[in-house]
C-alpha cells in the first residue's frame, strides 16, 4: 500500500523567506501525488497535483512542487512566504484501494513569523 | 459552483448519545468519500461511494458507524452509540466521473463525544 512521510510536523519561516515542506513517498511509483492546505477553520483545499508528466508542477498562491522519483520525493516550495500562508500542509498519495482514496501525510503545521 | 458541504459544522455529544453528520456533494459527483482525523493523527479514510452504493468501507472502524446515500445524493454518517475515541474532524469528500483522484473537501464537521 501507498504511504508517505512528511518531514516536521512544524515549520517557521520568517516572512519573505524560503518555504520548503517535505514528503516522501514509499518506493512504488504513485500515479498521482497531491498536495492539500487547510486553513484555520477551514476544509482541505487541493493545492497542487502531480500526473505523469511535467515533474515540476505548479500550484495555487506561488507553491510549487516537484517529483523526483530518484529520492521519492515531492517537496513543496515557495519562494517568498506570505502570512496568510500559515496552515497545514498535506501530501497526499493515492491509495491502493479500488475506491482511489487517498492516503494522508501527517501534516506539517506552517507558521510564518513577521 | 457550490463547493463540497457538511452539516453540522461542530457537534457535542455525550457518551452512548447518536449523532448523524451530514454531507452535500458538489452536484454531479457522483463519488463520495469520508475521512476523520482524530486529534494527533493522521486523516484516514473511511468510506467510498459510487452514486448510491458503498463501494468500499474497509475504513470504517466498527459497526456502530453506518452511511448512507441514498438516492446518490447527499451522504449520512451516523454514530450510534458514540464513544470518545470517536472525537475528531469528519471530513466529506466528493469527486467526478473518471478523474477520482482530484477530491474536493468540505469543511469538516467537528465531534466531541464528553
């Protein structure tokens, strides 16, 4: 079964400054990734996905992420953070199942700091 | 486009109480999916349904948790009796046609059980 590890559960990162949220999936190669946010008091919302393809996929408010099947990775990026940036983060492969749910990372919780 | 809907947002309950939560799929999906996150872990899948029928529960933790859809509509998740360890954030999810691995959340509804 399709599984996936987020690096942190928390993250700061000043305004303006890097983010990089990481996730790693397990060895075999998922169809899709995705990733989600969800905002205080808020749903998930999809924030970017990867199909076969372009491994360099951009998202939603400047996020970007790419795949690198090398290091079974799909960190998610943005240059410079905004505060309305803070929420948490999920990577989110496909499950195995015949329902095509998805599997759910951790979390990493994102605070940008002023 | 209305977006993915869940009623109610919070519920408090008390241990051994009933309590059915409620979701509204954006129209025309005809898949419809449930998830929890209980507090510090990760969101797990419950359910899956195709228009009106379950297509897979292996997600569902035992049977004191019942859904429905019935006329492949709007869901129903109903707990009965409820225990504390059902506490957590019950998310709805709905997608469309062949492209089921692009989900779209809904708020999430809140349960206490105390």
């Amino acid at each position: 079964a399709q599984s996936v590890t987020q690096l942190g559960s928390h993250v700061s990162v000043s305004e303006g400054a890097l983010v990089l949220l990481r996730c790693n999936y397990s060895s075999s190669v998922p169809p899709y990734l995705f990733w989600y946010v969800q905002y205080p008091n808020q749903g998930l919302q999809l924030l970017l996905k990867y199909t076969t393809g372009a491994t360099l996929v951009k998202g939603i408010n400047g996020f970007e992420a790419e795949f690198k099947k090398s290091e079974t990775s799909f960190h998610l990026t943005k240059p410079s953070a905004h505060m309305s940036d803070a929420a948490e983060y999920f990577c989110a492969p496909p499950g195995s199942g015949s329902a095509r749910q998805l599997t759910f990372g951790s979390g990493t919780q994102l605070t940008v700091l002023p | 486009e209305a977006g993915v809907t869940q009623f109610p947002s919070h519920s408090v309950i008390e241990k051994g109480q009933t309590v059915t939560l409620r979701c509204d799929p954006i129209s025309g999906h005809d898949n419809l999916y449930w998830y929890r996150r209980v507090m510090g872990k990760e969101i797990k899948f419950l359910l899956h349904f195709v228009k009106e029928s379950k297509q897979d529960e292996s997600g569902m933790p035992n049977n004191r948790f019942l859904a429905e859809r019935t006329g492949g509509t709007y869901s129903t998740l109903k707990v009965q009796p409820a225990e504390l360890e059902d506490s957590g954030v019950y998310f709805c999810a709905s997608s469309q046609g062949d492209r089921t691995y692009e989900q779209y959340f809904g708020p999430g509804t809140r349960l206490t059980v105390t």
